[in-house]
C-alpha cells in the first residue's frame, strides 16, 4: 500500500506520537509510507529524525480550506498515494474534501485518538464523516460513542487498538531504575507522567496526598512545563508542596527519552486526567507489570480490564483518589503475569498492523 499520515498540529503529544509510530511500524512492514506535515513543526521534526519520507504541507484551516484541498490533492497525485490516515480531528474536513475530490482514487481512513465531547448528528458533520471510509476506535467504548452520537454507518467503524511495541519492551530491576532517577529504595512510590498541566492532574494528586490517612508512600512526578508556555501550573505545584509540608515525599523529576525506565522504578501508576479517551501511559505501565489507578470515566476502565491491572477512582475527585493511594499500599496489589500477558497480546504493534491491512484489503 502507498499511505500518507496526514498530521497538520504544531505540537508532539500522544497523538502525534501515534501516527508516526504507527507509520514507522507500517514502513517496517514494506508498505510505501509518506508523512505530510507542516515544515520544523516538532511532528516534522521527529518525522525526519525517524527517518521517514516527509512531504510538507501548509497548515490548513480546519474547515473549509478548499484551496488547501486542492494543493494536497496535487500532493497525493504526484506521489500516487492510495491511503490516507488521519488522528488528529482538525485534518477530517480536508481529507474528506480529498476524497470528494479523488472519490475511489483514495481510501481514507479516521483513528480515533479523542472520545466525542457531544453528539455530531447534525447536518455538516454527518457530511463530512460520509467521506471517512474507515473510522477506527482503539477501544469498545468508543465504538459504542461513535455509533450511538453520530451518523457514520456502522459497517465503516472498526475496533483496532492503538499499537504498542511489545517486543521493545526492556524491564531493569526496580532498584536499578531507582538508582538511576535518584529514588529511596523500600518506599513505595506512585508515578505520574505528564507536562504539568491541569488536565494532568498533578495538582489533584497532591492535593490527595494530603487526604490520605497513610504517609507510608512518595511520589514522584515524571514531566517539565510545556515549552513557550507559562501556565504557572509548576509554580503551584511547588507552592502546595512547600505550603503543605510535602518536600519530603515529591520527587520531580525531567521528562526522560527512556521512560520504561520510570516505570520499572514506581509501584504504582496515576493516571489523574478527568478522563481518559485510550491511556497509553496506562497500557505502557501495565505492560511493565505496574498497576494503575485512574478515572471511572473514558477509557481507563476499559484498560483496567474490571480492575484485573489496578483501581478507578471518581474522576477530579480528590478524597476519593486518597483512599485507592491508601488501598494499594494497603493491599500490595499485584498484577497476574498471566493475565497481563493475555491482556497486553492485544495490543501488539503486529496484530494491530495486520488488524489494519485486513481491514484496509479484506
């Protein structure tokens, strides 16, 4: 196959890291691969650094940018491209302007990385979703959201995970991944990754620490400020942990390019967003055998397989999420290495791949 990964964001988040490990997993398998992104955007940047072929494009409109439609019609012509995927919502109305343009002459394809915030029955999006030739969702919830808030017809909705790449996966033990962050060893430790942002939640973590009856436990925080922002979210969280007494039990610690390294070094996983619509960093820590407690809400519970891989708790409920950190101490929770290895199965980057192709090339 001859696929382009569309990707017009500024930005290199989980989203965008999926497209590109999705593409490099693809290119692996010897389909043609071409990534269409907008020059030294960190997408491109990281795009070239893995060594994939790159076409540029402009950053277009979100809606309606017909002559933008029509230069990456010209893109895909010249390349002859036959698939096009897209993650990322605001590069829906120019794909499906593509294919209204190119009709059988491309195949395009949604990923959905984002769960629908309200219904989209209306007149505009029901047209705009009619020229997706396949939408794929990475868990069953979603499934049931697409076809339950919106028009698409069901025989295009496909339940295909995000991948991820079981056989990279490198487990160290616990104290020499320790040593290498500059953690105690004997403490239990909760992690939490992410920019410091308050969708993140670290200030709800911190906020139910000092809720929770136990002090037996530290955290740590994997994550830096966003680049050329100021949100003032580090700020405060420094503020709370000096204003409560807490300097002896956060660690914070840079984002690092290793980050199975983080979680071979905690006992535990929090997820802190009000909720989350897949959770890679949820399925990466339960692949290294680490627990998770996370939100009621999206799609943790789907990962957390009936709490089999760790707990929920009330989604920015912070007395609640104060009494699973003192529960998994408690309980010592274990995860079945049995169970995870069924459960994570599901994920590999090769099924996931094949699981596209067939689907794709029936």
């Amino acid at each position: 196959m001859r696929i382009a990964y569309l990707c017009s964001s500024l930005s290199l988040g989980g989203l965008e890291l999926n497209q590109l490990k999705n593409a490099t997993w693809m290119k692996n398998r010897g389909h043609h691969v071409y990534v269409l992104g907008v020059k030294d955007s960190p997408f491109y940047e990281q795009a070239k650094t893995l060594g994939l072929k790159i076409l540029e494009v402009r950053r277009h409109r979100k809606y309606y940018d017909f002559l933008g439609a029509l230069a990456l019609n010209a893109l895909v012509k010249k390349h002859n491209i036959e698939k096009m995927f897209v993650r990322d919502t605001r590069d829906i109305s120019i794909m499906a302007t593509l294919k209204c343009l190119r009709r059988t002459k491309i195949t395009t394809a949604y990923f959905m990385e984002m769960q629908l915030g309200v219904k989209k029955t209306n007149f505009l999006h029901t047209l705009r979703f009619s020229f997706l030739d396949f939408w794929f969702c990475p868990l069953p919830y979603l499934v049931d959201q697409v076809k339950s808030w919106t028009h698409v017809n069901p025989a295009k909705i496909s339940l295909v995970p995000s991948g991820i790449d079981t056989q990279g996966l490198e487990k160290i033990p616990a104290s020499e991944a320790r040593k290498h962050l500059q953690l105690e060893s004997g403490v239990f430790y909760f992690g939490l990754i992410g920019r410091f942002d308050l969708q993140k939640g670290q200030l709800l973590l911190l906020e139910a620490i000092t809720h929770a009856k136990r002090s037996d436990f530290k955290v740590v925080f994997l994550g830096e400020p966003t680049k050329n922002e100021n949100n003032g979210v580090h700020e405060q969280m420094l503020t709370f942990i000096e204003k409560n007494h807490l300097t002896e039990r956060v660690e914070i610690r840079p984002f690092m390019k290793d980050v199975g390294i983080f979680y071979c070094a905690i006992n535990c996983l929090v997820m802190a967003t009000k909720a989350e619509t897949f959770g890679m960093v949820s399925l990466e820590a339960i692949a290294h055998g680490i627990p998770v407690i996370g939100s009621h809400l999206g799609g943790t519970p789907d990962l957390l397989h009936n709490e089999q891989f760790g707990r929920c708790f009330q989604s920015m409920n912070a007395h609640d999420l104060a009494l699973k950190l003192d529960a998994m101490v408690g309980e010592n929770f274990q995860i079945n290495p049995e169970e995870k290895d069924a459960f994570i199965g599901q994920f590999d980057q090769e099924k996931v791949c094949i699981a596209i192709e067939n689907t794709l090339n029936p």
